[in-house]
C-alpha cells in the first residue's frame, strides 16, 4: 500500500511518515497541494493524508480535486489544528473520510489510517483464497484456479493478476504496478510490464465474453473491469 502525505510543516510531515512506515505502509511526502495534484495525474495511491493549511492550494481544494478526478478515489484523511464542529463539516464536505485534529497521537493515527485501509480494501471472506467469478486466488500456494482448473501462472504473472483484481474498476499507474509486484528491480522495463499483461491477459482470459476487461490508459497505465452481462464461457 502506498500513501501520500500533503504536509508544508517538514516536522509534522515525517512524524506522520514514521507512523505510515512503521504500520507497513510505503509513505510519498508532499509539501505542496499543487505537487500532490501533479502526481496524482500520473501514479496511483491507496490513501491520501491531507494537511488543511498549505502555502498554494488548500487542503480542502486537493480533497474536493481528488474527489472529483478520482474514480473511484482513494480513502483520504484529513489532518488540521481546526477543530470546531463547523470545519469537521467543511473538511467531510470536501471529500474527507476521516477527520483527525492535532496535535496527532501516533497510536490514534495508526488505528485512522489502518481502519480506512480495511474499509476501503475489503479482506477475502474465505481465508487465503480470493474468489472473482470464476476465478480463484489460492495466496498460500501462490495459484490460481479457474472452476477448479489450475491456470498455469509465474510468481510474478501471480502478482500481477492479484494486485489488478484487487483493484477492479481503479486504474492503476505503471509506476505503482512496478514498484508493487517487481519492488526494486533495477533492470525491469515497461516493455516488460506490457508483456507480462499480455501473458495474463491471455491466460485467464481477461476477455468481455469472459466477464473482464482488461484496457491500457494511455500515458498512464491499465484498468481491470469486470463486465455485465458478459456471456459465459463454453465450460460454464
């Protein structure tokens, strides 16, 4: 999981990115609302933790930005010395959803952040194996299973496949497909990526007829969609 952090105070800014990191969280720091926005054009984050005061965009702008050019958005938690009821109000109305008044508690944020994440990302129902349609995750073997079948898939082609079907209907950045599936291979490419996707593709049968669609966002990255209606396939 990846967060962004919109803070122009750089003390506040690395407390809130220790107690990012120490939950597990990857933690990108920005110090103005404008720079979030930029990046936000152009990479993925699961959660944004917004300052309300900021030197050129308010936090409140960024949120109701994200809000409306992010679909679906990302959960976003809103960190401000405002405290009246009357600001809890304008910063849920913004898209905030949560609100956390300083001075911060680190346990008390850690609990924020980790709450929105599950409500946000839901767990599998069945421990160890995610099921969409047809298709099945077993995470402790690191398979995949289409009605019953075995689908024969690398570790990597696995990843893959998993963060995009955990991720349905959200486009997801090159950027943070590499990072999250290949880490910090020096040697990985976007070639490589593409083809990966085309393996997948291929192998599961990401196909409308299939029940999925899986799409390339231009200068961006790839969006995995389950489709309506979609006729079943001959083993149905």
């Amino acid at each position: 999981m990846k967060i962004a952090i919109l803070d122009d105070d750089p003390v506040q800014l690395e407390f809130v990115s220790e107690v990012v990191q120490d939950a597990g969280y990857r933690a990108t720091l920005f110090s103005r609302g404008q720079a979030l926005i930029s990046a936000l054009r152009k990479d993925t984050f699961d959660m944004l933790i917004v300052d309300w005061n900021l030197p050129d965009r308010s936090g409140l702008e960024v949120l109701a930005w994200a809000r409306t050019n992010l679909k679906p958005a990302p959960p976003m938690l809103l960190v401000t010395s405002r405290a009246e009821d009357e600001d809890v109000v304008a910063g849920l109305d913004a898209g905030a959803d949560d609100y956390l008044p300083k001075p911060l508690s680190k346990p008390v944020l850690a609990a924020r952040i980790n709450a929105l994440i599950r409500r946000a990302y839901a767990q599998p129902t069945t421990p160890g194996v995610e099921v969409y349609d047809g298709l099945s995750f077993h995470e402790s073997a690191g398979s995949v299973t289409r009605d019953g079948q075995p689908v024969a898939l690398t570790a990597k082609e696995y990843a893959l496949a998993l963060l995009l079907f955990r991720n349905l209907h959200r486009a997801l950045s090159r950027t943070y497909i590499l990072e999250t599936v290949w880490g910090n291979e020096p040697d990985l490419n976007s070639r490589s990526l593409d083809m990966h996707i085309s393996r997948i593709r291929n192998k599961l049968e990401l196909r409308p007829e299939r029940g999925f669609r899986l799409t390339p966002i231009y200068s961006y990255g790839y969006r995995l969609e389950r489709v309506a209606g979609a006729e079943p396939g001959p083993d149905a």
